[in-house]
C-alpha cells in the first residue's frame, strides 16, 4: 500500500540522515556506501508511493516522517532534548500526516 | 546569494519531485537523478553561508509549496484545501523542530551540523 511505502521511505530518510553523520564522525567509505543506500532506497519507496499518491502529499509526509525520525533517533540514541516544543512539533506532524491519510 | 541557491535548490527539488511520479523515459529518470544531486549540492552551499536550520526550513517550505503549486496549475491535481491546510500543519511542525532545537543548540556550539542532527 502507499502509504506503507511512503513511510518506509521516510524511515530510510531517517537512516540516511544518521550515516551523514557518521560520515562527518569517522569518514570511511562503509558509512558513505551505507549513507548511498540509505537514501537511494528513501527515494525508490518514494517512487513507489507517488503512483499512487499526491505529489504535495507524499513529499510533505516523506519530508516530515524524516524529519521527526532523525529527531526521535536523537532523542533516543544521543540525548537529544525532549522538551515540551519539540514534542509538540513532533505530535504536528504525527496529527497532520494522520489527517492525510484520512482524507486521501 | 544564498538565499538565491535556497530558492533555486527549491526549484530543483520539485523538479525532482514531479520526475519521480512522470519521468516515463531514461532520459526523464537522468533529468530527475540531476535534479536530485543539484538540489542537494545547493543546499549545502547555502548550508555554509546561513544557518543550516532556516535553510533548510525555508528550503522545505518552498519545495512543498512549489510541489503542490506545481500539481494543481500543470497536473490538473484538484485544489484541495482541507489538505492543503494540513500540509500546512505538517509543514509547521517540520519548520518547528528544526527551530526550536536550533535555538538550543546554538548555546551548545557555533557551528551547525547537518539538520537531522539536531
């Protein structure tokens, strides 16, 4: 279904976002080779949701669950803040891609 | 300048964007993996110039704005409003998140990682 495959895709967004990272941290070629296939999948399940989903729709939702992935990864995994705005922003998002979804 | 990159990354990326839902030839699909490596190169020229997070943020706004513009005036997509306010909201959330940790982090270090760092 799309939007499965729309949130697939975002997850490796989420993914690929982490890796440049750690290409920043380490520098070797396995982060770089994995950073590729991150994002090569992200935008291969993209391609995949937008057969049969809005353009607007699929990127925003794409753009946002990448987004609050690598937010909730950093929170999780690298003690990132918690604080009230940015679970707020992060619930945002959640509600809206939810709205979506409902009205597609 | 960089702001001028933002807005130009921003037209790359709805160009890639609208690529990946038509592009039916090899010569479309190449105009559209272009489109993608232009758009990002862009963005992390702006990236060094301005703070990676209103980058970004403008960066994003401008590419869902330009995206749904796109399929409603060449697409014949129907304009929807209910979704185009709750893409809105989306959209705010996104922008959001990326300042409020910014200004969060700027206490932390002067120089600004990659957004989903942060």
């Amino acid at each position: 279904m799309a939007w499965i495959s729309l949130i697939v895709a975002g997850l490796f967004e989420m993914l690929g976002v982490t890796f440049i990272n750690q290409l920043h941290e380490k520098r070797n070629a396995a982060s770089f080779f994995l950073l590729v296939i991150s994002f090569s999948a992200s935008f291969l399940f993209l391609a995949l949701a937008m057969k049969s989903l809005p353009m607007g729709v699929a990127y925003a939702v794409w753009t946002g669950i990448g987004t609050i992935g690598a937010a909730l990864l950093g929170m999780l995994f690298y003690g990132e803040s918690k604080k009230a705005s940015r679970l707020f922003c992060i619930g945002l998002v959640l509600a809206a891609t939810i709205g979506l979804k409902l009205v597609s | 300048m960089p702001w001028l990159m933002i807005v130009i990354a921003a037209i790359f990326e709805v160009g890639w964007v609208v690529g990946l839902k038509h592009a039916t030839s090899v010569l479309h699909w190449i105009g559209t993996v272009i489109c993608i490596g232009l758009s990002f190169a862009l963005l992390i020229l702006a990236g060094k110039k301005l703070p990676v997070s209103t980058v970004y943020a403008v960066f994003v706004g401008l590419g869902t704005a330009g995206t749904v513009s796109v399929d409603i005036l060449f697409f014949n997509h129907p304009f929807d409003g209910v979704q185009i306010i709750l893409i809105t909201i989306l959209l705010s959330g996104v922008i959001g998140l990326k300042f409020v940790t910014d200004s969060e982090n700027k206490s932390k270090e002067e120089g600004d990682k990659w957004p989903g760092s942060v």
